[in-house]
C-alpha cells in the first residue's frame, strides 16, 4: 500500500519562478485496486506520481511504500523503480533501441535477471499488450502510433512492478487505440492483481475503468474515494471546472425532468441498462 | 536537477539596465571585455570589478541567485587557474616549487589569479547582459549591429533568426532531456555509476530519443513557418522599433570614460 504524509513539493525553490506544486499531500491508496487520478493540467497530479518512484524527493513529509519509507538514493532507489512502474505522457518518445525486442528487455536487463528471465519477461509483457512476436525484430520507429505506445508499456510492464502508473496512456491516440489501451490496462490489472494508478483527463475512462479517484486541483487533494462517492459531488467538480462524465450528466438532467433514476449512473453502459427497461415500459416520458 | 542550471537565463525586471537599449548593453559587453584583456595592471581589475558589482546591484537581481548562475564555471575557472599556476612560468623570478615539467612561480601564481579573475568577470559580464535582456531583444540588437554586413552580402537576418530559434529551443530541449533521463531512470537505467566508458554508454538512451525529438520539432517548426509564408529580411517590419534614450547615452559616455583612462594608463 502507498501512503503519503504531508508530502509538499516545491519547484524552483528560491528563485524568481519558485511554485508550490503540491502542498500537504495525505492519502492511502489501497492495494490491488485501480486509482483514477484526475485535476486539471498543471494540478500537480504529475508531479505527484514523480514522487511515488522516487524521480521527484518531497521538500516536506513523507511517502510510504508497504507501512515503510521509500528510499532516498542508492541501490534501494533503483530497487523502488522496479517495484513502482511509471509509465510516462508519451512514452513512446522514450523508444531508442535498434528493436522491438531489446527495447521491452531495457528495463528487466537492467534488474540483472538471468537472460531466460528477461526473455520470458519481455514475452508475458510484450502479450499482455497485445504485441504480437513477429514485431519483435522490427525497429520501434517503424511502427504506428498505438503499437509504438504499446511498445513502451510493456517495455515498464516487463520489470513486472508491483505498483503501475500511468500518465494519461491514451493521449493523441485515435478512439480505436484508445479503448485497446485501456482494455489492455483493465485486463493487465485484473491478471496481475496490481495497484494500477491511471492519470487521465477523461471522466469517462476513469468511470469506466477505475474503482477509486484522487481528485487533484491547485496542487492540493480535493477529493478522494470510489468513483460513486467522488462522482456524487458533481456540483463541486463542476465549480473547480472538472466535469463529470457525460453519462452522469445526462442522468442528472433526466432526473431533474422528473425521471426516477437510480444513482450511480457514471458510465453509458450503466445508463443504457437503466433507460432501456423503461422505454420498453413504454410512456415514462411523454409530454 | 538539470533544470536549475541559471546561467543564460532571462531575470524578469524592470531595472535601470533593464531597460537599456539592448544594442547599448551588447557594445557595452564587448567593451568591457575588450578592458578586460588589455591589461594586467590589479587595480584596473579591482575597478572593474566594482563597476560590475555596481551594475549587479542597479540590475536588482538578488546576489545569491547570480552567484547560483556562476556555478556551472566554477570549474572551468579552477582548472585554468591551476592550468596557469603550474605552466604559466615563463619570466619566473622566484622558483617556489619544483617538480618534473611542473614549476610554481611567482610568475605562474600571478598568471593564475590573473586569468580566475579574468573568467570570472567575463561569465558575470555576459550572464548579466543575458539576466536582463530577452533572448529576442538581444537577436534584434545583434541584427541591427551587424545590418552593415548586409552590403556585403552576408545573411545578416538569417542569422539573427537562426539564433532566436535557437535561444528559443534551449529550455524546450532542456524539459525534454528531464523528461527522457526520468523516463530511462524510471526503467532503471544507471547514469552515474561504472567506467567512464560506461557512463558515456549510459547517454546513448537519452540521446536517441533527444535527436529523434529534435529533429521532429525542426520539421514541424519548418512546415509551421512554411504554412504561414514566411519569408526573411527584406520589407519586414517590427512592432517594436529600438530607439537609443538618454540612459544609453550616459552609459556610452561612462564607458568611453573607463576607456579613456585606460589608454592614458597604458600610454
């Protein structure tokens, strides 16, 4: 479990730029869950993830990986990257191997696994993500956008990390490789078990995929818990300019028409399976 | 990280310097590197040195935040200054120290001090000029300087423009390197353990990616400036037109005073 306690982040400390990005940080994300982390660009929802590898250390307070400390340098810190995959905006901008496959194996080699493991590592990853082998020995700039992306997931998911982030996977894709992402993610979580925690500016995908949100705004923790309790507070999402998802809305204006919907109404699926018994019903709205 | 390197920096203000005439603050840089090398006489060093004082405090630029921008030299000042100590010994008077090809003299300490205090003041001249104007401003100035080298030819405008690109691409290639390092860092990649060799082979991941990135911003830079027709120098008017004012006037005439005294020193 990832705890965090008072954790305050400061860029530009001193100078004329200088920007409190995150300010008192408290929050326990569960175990073998997926966290939805939702704010607005600039929120501090990427600085934060930053800390949970260690690439960014907090200027005040602490973050805790299973009840203790992570570590600050050395051996420990190389071991916590490891253990807590990151997963960067646009990752395929990190693609520099001469092929598919040596790409994925950066990662588990630099764990300093046997080759058989690596091997069987960059196969379960490189399946997991839906890249088939005979990509394998083409080189990754060769590829379209979607396999390019997929590439670079299974490059972290190789290392097999007991926690995964992921910085908003979807972001310039087409809405084809968008749900093959997602579903790819949603499927990857629920064989591996993991904590997965996914940043994205689409209300839709969190409700679809997620169980918990982190609601982020002004470098501070606006809301936490389950996509229903987070998703009730519609009203003060929409004063911090965050919109809940389409579905929600359309079943907030139904029920202010007069329609007795029941709550928790955040995805199409969801909605469609509400509306459609009363259709056939026949007459619930005619004016 | 990488991102804290200051020097090169714009320091937003509204100090006298400031707002001097960017083509002013250019000359006047050049000048007083040009004082700077004519002489090895300590006390011009020590005016010198309090006019530039003088001029960091006028910036408002806080002190702790220039000193911070000087660090990156630090450095290459101490390597010269050792560089100097042990071979600079030509005309020795005094042989203090004696060992192989390294000899310290009182020579060669006097060329060391001479030539830290040199870098120093030169870095601190120009990053002052960088801490007060913007990277545009400073282009103009130096397109406007070197318009005469049009007549013979020279692409003059080209130049400035190359320029303001690239002074324009240096933080956005900075952000980049952050984010591919902490990218790799976060596969676990090693950049400062292992032979030397080893840490050169370390980049390669980060290099890759940077070139590749580079190379794609430059193409959509040139299909943007393409798509709107750009077109250079000839007939292109500014919204901002340089104008010298008096505060330029005053501080060429401050100059051409150092300078004059210098000359009847040297003289």
């Amino acid at each position: 479990m990832i705890e965090t306690q008072n954790l305050t982040h400061i860029y530009m400390q001193g100078g004329p730029f200088e920007q409190v990005a995150l300010r008192q940080i408290n929050v326990k994300i569960p175990e073998n869950k997926m966290v939805g982390i939702i704010g607005h660009t600039g929120s501090g929802k990427s600085t934060f993830i930053q800390h949970l590898n260690g690439l960014l250390k907090p200027h005040h307070g602490r973050i805790l990986l299973d009840g203790e400390e992570i570590p600050k340098s050395g051996a420990g810190l190389k071991a916590l990257r490891f253990s807590v995959g990151l997963v960067f905006q646009y990752p395929e901008h990190q693609l520099f191997e001469e092929t598919v496959y040596r790409d994925i194996a950066f990662g588990p080699s630099n764990m300093k696994l046997s080759r058989e493991e690596v091997d069987e590592r960059v196969r379960r990853a490189a399946k997991l993500t839906g890249i088939g082998e005979e990509l394998f020995d083409r080189s990754p700039f060769e590829l379209s956008g979607g396999q390019k992306r997929r590439v670079a997931i299974a490059g972290i998911l190789a290392m097999e990390p007991q926690v995964l982030i992921l910085d908003e996977p979807t972001a310039g894709l087409d809405p084809i490789g968008r749900d093959e992402i997602l579903n790819n993610i949603v499927a990857i979580q629920k064989e591996r078990k993991n904590t997965v925690l996914l940043v994205s500016h689409s209300m839709e995908d969190v409700a679809r995929t997620c169980d918990e949100v982190l609601v982020f705004n002004h470098g501070t923790l606006f809301a936490s818990g389950t996509v229903d309790e987070v998703f009730a507070r519609s009203e003060e999402l929409n004063e911090i300019g965050l919109s809940v998802p389409q579905a929600a809305k359309i079943a907030d204006g139904l029920r202010k028409a007069g329609i007795a919907l029941p709550q928790n109404l955040y995805t199409v699926d969801a909605l469609c399976d509400a509306l459609l018994p009363l259709l056939s019903q026949g007459g619930v709205c005619h004016d | 990280m990488i991102k804290d390197i200051t020097l090169g920096q714009y320091f937003p203000g509204n100090s006298l310097l400031h707002r001097l005439d960017p083509r002013c603050k250019l000359i006047l840089v050049v000048l007083y590197m040009v004082f700077l090398f004519v002489t090895k006489n300590p006390w011009v060093y020590l005016g010198l040195g309090v006019l530039l004082t003088l001029f960091v405090l006028v910036s408002k630029i806080p002190v702790g935040f220039f000193l911070k921008g000087l660090k990156p030299v630090a450095f290459l000042i101490a390597f010269t200054a050792v560089f100097n100590l042990f071979f600079g010994s030509a005309n020795a008077a005094h042989v203090y120290f004696s060992w192989g090809i390294i000899r310290i003299t009182d020579a060669g300490i006097r060329q060391a001090l001479l030539m830290a205090v040199r870098i120093l003041l030169l870095v601190s001249a120009t990053s002052l000029l960088t801490f007060t104007t913007t990277p545009i401003l400073l282009t103009d100035a130096l397109e406007r300087l070197l318009s005469p080298l049009k007549k013979l030819g020279v692409p003059v405008y080209e130049f400035a423009m190359m320029m303001t690109i690239a002074l324009r691409f240096i933080p956005t290639l900075i952000e980049e390197v952050d984010k591919i390092i902490k990218a790799q860092a976060a596969r676990g990649a090693d950049f400062d353990s292992g032979s030397l060799l080893q840490r050169a082979k370390s980049f390669v991941p980060v290099l890759v990616p940077l070139f590749i990135s580079a190379f794609r911003r430059a193409d959509d830079l040139a299909t943007a400036m393409e798509s709107r027709c750009y077109h250079g120098g000839e007939g292109r008017t500014r919204l901002r037109e340089l104008r010298y004012a008096k505060r330029d006037i005053f501080a060429f005439l401050l100059f051409a005073l150092i300078g004059i005294g210098l000359i009847l020193l040297l003289v």
